[in-house]
C-alpha cells in the first residue's frame, strides 16, 4: 500500500485520468473529491463489497428462477 500526505487543497493523479483532492478535514473525517471518467465506476468501499456480494449470490447454482413476465402480445392482445 502506498501512504501519501497531503493537505487539504492538494491532489494526487492515478494513471493520468483520475484526480483525488482533498477537500476539507473535519475532526477525524477526510473529504475527498474524485474526478474520473464515466467509464470508471467509483464507489465506497462498503457500496463495492455489497455490489460483489450480490453478484456472487447471483451466480450461485441453486436459486430459484425468477418468474417470467407475460410476452409481449399477450399483454396487448384486446380482452
């Protein structure tokens, strides 16, 4: 893991595309403000390990299949 310092106000650039800045200090707390592009998802830790966590449920074998909608010419076929 690499540790930097940096004050508020300062950034640092990842691969040349992503700017971390940090914007303000309050007591314990960091607020970092992150420029990406659209194409590089960006989340909280915790948010990331949920979306993996569901993703692996989603991919396990055993789970019961969800039901299927009507088709399309039975939902606008007149009563």
């Amino acid at each position: 893991m690499l540790i930097l310092s940096r004050k508020p106000g300062e950034s640092l650039i990842i691969d040349g595309r992503i700017t971390v800045k940090v914007v303000r200090l309050d007591g314990d707390v960091v607020k970092l403000g992150i420029e990406a592009p659209g194409d590089v998802p960006v989340h909280r830790e915790e948010v990331y390990l949920e979306i993996q966590r569901n993703n692996q449920q989603a991919l396990a074998p055993g789970r019961i299949p969800l039901p299927r909608l009507p088709s399309k010419s039975a939902a606008t076929a007149p009563v």
